[in-house]
C-alpha cells in the first residue's frame, strides 16, 4: 500500500493544511469507495475495499497532531516505543505529578476542573508547536520522540477531566 503523504500527494511535513488533507481524503474515497466496485468481479471489490480501508487509516493517521508525529517519526527510523521507553525530563515528571494532584483534587468541582481543562489545553498548544520546529524545522527526532510521549500523557489526562466533568454533568 501507499505511504500516507504520498496517498494524498502531501508533502512529508508535519505541519499539514487540515483542509487539504480533507480534500485529498475525499478525492481518493470517491476513486475507491466499495460502492463504485459494487457490480465488479470480487476481485476488484476486496483491492477497492482493502484501498478504502488504507485511505481511512491514513486519514485518521495525519489528521491527529499525535499519530501524525508517531507515523512521521517511525518513517524517519525513530519510533516512539511508549510501551518501553518512558524517559522524559525530571520537570516534565513533576509536572505530572501536579497535574495529577490538582485533578484529584478538583474532582466535583467543575469550575476548578474547566480551569485544568484549560491549562493542559494551552500547554499541549505549546507542545504541538515545539513539536512541529522539531520534526520539520531541526529534524530532532529525540526531541519530537520525547514530546510525543509528553503529549500522550497529557491526552490521557484530558480524556480523564473530560470524563470527570461528563459525571458533574449527569
């Protein structure tokens, strides 16, 4: 199968025009949607189907600022390996253990909660933009590996506030 960027004729950069990248995943979906294939031998229907599926996965891929990295840094031979590699700088660590307190402590309280929500938000920002400087800018593949971990954790945490602002809801 294709490579992504190249899928959607893309250049090989993290920094990405969402809206080209939308455009580019809906020309290919009408060139190999299953239902074009419909009254085709079998044949062309499971290459059409297994196309379709690629084209998803793809898109899914670059369209997340994370997996965009994680796919961008295994092609350049630095894979994340979160389940084995965990390293990150002793201020980022404590910073998660702040992070981590403060959430528990907010708990039932959905202005303090709305507040983190807030701060990780901005955070990440930050992160995304060093991110992007260190993949395409300086290709620091050790720098990128670290803040994607960085931001996976702090994913993580977003999905927990947003689950616990979901309860305070209910």
């Amino acid at each position: 199968m294709q490579e992504y960027f190249s899928l959607f004729g893309l250049p090989e950069r993290y920094a990405l025009d969402m809206g080209q990248l939308d455009a580019a995943y809906r020309h290919v979906q009408a060139q190999v949607h299953p239902d074009r294939f419909a009254h085709r031998p079998e044949a062309e229907r499971r290459v059409a189907m297994q196309w379709a599926t690629h084209a998803n996965e793809a898109f899914r891929t670059l369209r997340n600022p994370v997996s965009r990295a994680r796919y961008l840094l295994a092609r350049r031979g630095a894979a994340i390996d979160v389940e084995r590699n965990t390293a990150m700088s002793g201020a980022f660590l404590m910073q998660q253990m702040e992070w981590r307190e403060a959430v528990e402590e907010a708990q039932g309280d959905g202005t303090e909660l709305e507040r983190l929500n807030r701060e990780l938000a901005r955070d990440e920002r930050v992160m995304l933009d060093d991110l992007k400087h260190a993949i395409d800018d300086d290709g620091d593949t050790a720098l990128a590996s670290e803040l994607v971990r960085r931001l996976m954790f702090m994913e993580k945490l977003r999905h927990e506030l947003s689950d616990a602002l979901a309860l305070l809801e209910n």
